[in-house]
C-alpha cells in the first residue's frame, strides 16, 4: 500500500532545483503538487512534468517575501485541491557575500523569504496539517561551515529557520504536525551554472565531500523528503537531516 498516494503537498521554490527534485519525488509516489514560486514558466514546465507522473499540479505564481499574501495562498490550495498534507519551505532568495559589501536590504531580504515566509505559511497550514500533516524546511549546512565568509547573511537567515523547526515540532506534536529540517547539498541552477564557471574550485569542494559527488535533486534530495513525510518516520520529528554526502559535523 502506498501511504502517501493521495495527499496533497505546497512545495515553495519548486520550479527549479532542489524544489522541483522535491516535488518530482513525491508526484512518484501519487502525491499531488501545489507548485509554488515567482516564475510562471518554471513553474508550469515542473506542472507538466508531474502530470506526466500522474498527479496534480497547479502552479502558483507567489513571491513569499510577500508574507500578507499567504495565507490567501493556503486558502486557495486548500480550496483547489481539497485538503493539505505536507509544506515544503524551499524557496530563498537572500544575498550572499562579505557582510560589509552587504546592505540592510540585501540582509532583510534573506530572513523575509525564510524565516518570515515560513513562519506565514507554517501558520496558516496549521488548521489544515492537524492530525498527521508533516513539515520540511529547508536549511543549510553553512550554518556550521568552519569558515563562514560570503555565506554570513544565508546562515543566519538559515539558522533562523532552523531553530522556528525545532520550536514547532514540539509546540505542535500534540496536534499530530510533524516538522524537520533538513540541509542539502544539490545540484541546483545556480551550483551548477557556478561549477563550470570555476571547475577548480568546483572540485576542491566535491573533494571535501566524503561521498565525492553533489546531490541529485530527485534521487538524492527528493526521495530522502519522501522517506521524512512518510509512515516509517513517523515518531521523528524536530531534527536537522544533512543530506550533503557526509560534509557537514552538526554536533
């Protein structure tokens, strides 16, 4: 029996990357999609893909900066699909960079599409998760980085993040809503596009993964998700998963 067939997911972030891998993974397993993001066209190509799975999907062209925008964006999922089961807060659209090069704008801009949006969202997918709905919030490992340079603003924003998860799995484990983070590695548009601009850089970071290889977005990112949402780890909840080939020491 397949236990996730059926339910329905908002997945953020999920035109491209590790976002679409996530939501490839779960359509695979007959979950329906609510495909979240601020490109229309992205948004639609990873629609496509999932009906060709068999699914649902429906594209929502939403920047979640825009916190006072959704909770309409639940309502209209809800109302669209007819239930919610699983939230993915994928999408971020911080800075990265040197702190002093940084602005407050350019800083405020990571935590609004993070910690805020998540913070919006997991609120007004509260009602709806009641009674065995999952969570997953995507992290960082640059949160424990030995050297954090240029990645200062994603870590906090990142940090932020992960702490709100720790603090809903236990205030919301009585309403039977799970929640995790977890800090992957993939390889996403903007990895990719930076590994053939500096391969020897590209390599020296591969190198330091003990797996010797980045993530696949679906194989290795996506089905991890469906493994979190899923019955057999049904008594986890609150925890940070690495999903970075064994890079990361969270201690």
């Amino acid at each position: 029996m397949n236990d996730l067939k059926g339910k329905v997911a908002l997945i953020t972030g999920a035109g491209q990357g590790v976002g679409k891998g996530i939501a490839l993974a779960l359509a695979t397993e007959g979950v329906d999609v609510a495909v979240v993001g601020r490109t229309l066209a992205k948004l639609v190509s990873t629609c496509e893909a999932l009906r060709a799975r068999g699914v649902r999907a429906s594209p929502y062209e939403v920047d979640v900066s825009d916190t006072a925008s959704l909770p309409d964006l639940v309502d209209r999922v809800v109302t669209d699909f007819g239930r919610l089961d699983i939230l993915v807060n994928n999408a971020y659209a911080g800075a990265y960079g040197p702190l002093l090069d940084m602005s407050d704008e350019d800083f405020r801009r990571g935590f609004e599409s993070a910690p805020f949006a998540a913070f919006a969202l997991m609120k007004a997918c509260h009602p709806h998760l009641r009674g065995g709905g999952s969570i997953v919030n995507l992290v960082t490992s640059a949160m424990v980085r030995w050297d954090p340079t240029t990645y200062g603003a994603y870590a906090a924003a990142k940090s932020a993040l992960r702490s709100l998860t720790r603090t809903v799995a236990v205030e919301w484990a009585p309403d039977g809503i799970r929640a995790n983070s977890i800090a992957p590695h993939a390889m996403s548009p903007g990895l990719e596009g930076w590994t053939k601009a500096r391969p020897e850089e590209a390599a020296a970071f591969v190198a330091s993964i003990p797996m010797r290889r980045i993530g696949d977005p679906e194989a290795d990112i996506g089905r991890a998700v469906v493994a979190l949402v899923g019955p057999d780890l049904g008594y986890l909840t609150g925890a940070t998963i690495p999903l970075d080939g064994g890079q990361a020491f969270f201690g």
